[in-house]
C-alpha cells in the first residue's frame, strides 16, 4: 500500500536502511539515490561546531547534491550527530574504536540531533531538527565484548556503535525522544511538509 500522491517518487539522498524502513513503513513510494559528497569536508569547511547545526548542514547539502540530478522531484536529505557534551562522535572504523565509544558513553547521556531537509531543483523547499536524549546504563568490560561479539559488523554501521531498532536496546537505561528521531528521520515533521504539498493522500 502507498499514500503518496506526487507524479514521481520521492527520493531519498540516503543508503540508511533505517530511514529506508521508516519511510516503506509510512506508505510513502520511493526511491533511494545516496548523495555524492565527501561529508567531512563539507562538515571541515564549515567551521560550524554545534552538532545540530552540522546535522542540519549535512542534510541539506545531500538534499541539493541529489536534486540537481533529479529535476522536478523532491529529493530528501537527513542527517545525524551524536553529541557528549561538547565531543562529537564519528562512525567506529572497528570494533576498537566502538568499544571505545561504548567505554565512554557507559553510564552518562548523550544527544542524537537528526536534520531532514527537502530540495526541489536545487532549492531547499523545507528544514528540520530534532533531538533525543539518550542514557546509557553502566557497562562492565565483560558486557561491552559480549555485546561486540553479537552485535558484529554493525557495530561500524552507527555513530555510537549502537543501532537501536536492534541489540542496541539493550545498552540503554533511558530514552527522551520520539523513535523517528532515533533512527535518523524526524518522520512527522517530514509527513506534515509533505501532506501541505498534497504529496500523500492521508
């Protein structure tokens, strides 16, 4: 079943099975066309520091990069950062670089800021930013290699090592913030956009 109701399909400037899923979920006919740039360096280039406004940078920068191969679709682009305080998180390059995130993030709270942004012919039509606050419960050095040991390659796909919709749950104490936003997509903000665009039927 599908709700949407534009000419084209909606295009997704993301390989992310996560936002891949919450959008399929949500009825919504698209296609995914991951965005061509170097991330870091535009995120270097900025000089912006705040992690929610390198989120928001990165969403709207893959949105544009995809719409101006995509003419007359609306193209989506989102984004992710995970802030401790003032340290910003990468992706693990391997499972030493995640136990090392997982030994830091243990028994404190830390913040997912996730962006989505919509282009159309290469202008931004619509921006967002949402947050999540994520507690993380103590963790024994015995936990965290038996959690590495089941989690495997996975554990590199996320910044935090940890993918929620997952075994990830199971590092977690308490979670202030909606799912969407979570996993990468504020999807409500998004659909409301997008329903004032009689983009969906419902």
């Amino acid at each position: 079943m599908t709700l949407w109701r534009g000419k084209d399909p909606l295009i997704l400037a993301s390989q992310s099975r996560a936002r891949q899923m919450l959008l399929a979920n949500a009825g919504i006919h698209f296609e995914a066309v991951p965005a061509d740039i170097d991330e870091r360096a535009v995120q270097q280039s900025s000089g912006l520091l705040a992690p929610d406004e390198i989120a928001a940078l990165l969403a709207r920068e893959k949105a544009l990069s995809v719409s101006m191969r995509q003419p007359g679709k609306y193209v989506v682009g989102a984004d992710q950062t995970l802030a401790l305080e003032t340290r910003l998180f990468s992706k693990p390059s391997g499972r030493a670089a995640a136990a090392e995130q997982l030994r830091d993030l243990a028994g404190r709270s830390h913040q997912l800021h996730s962006a989505v942004a919509v282009a159309r012919d290469g202008k931004i039509l619509f921006e967002t930013t949402a947050i999540a606050r994520m507690t993380m419960r103590q963790l024994s050095g015995a936990e965290i290699r038996t959690y590495l040991d089941e989690a495997g390659e996975a554990v590199t796909s996320s910044v935090g090592a940890y993918q929620l919709e997952g075994l990830g749950v199971h590092l977690f104490e308490r979670i202030d913030g909606d799912h969407f936003t979570i996993l990468g997509l504020p999807l409500l903000p998004l659909l409301a956009f997008l329903r004032s665009e009689r983009l969906l039927g419902a």
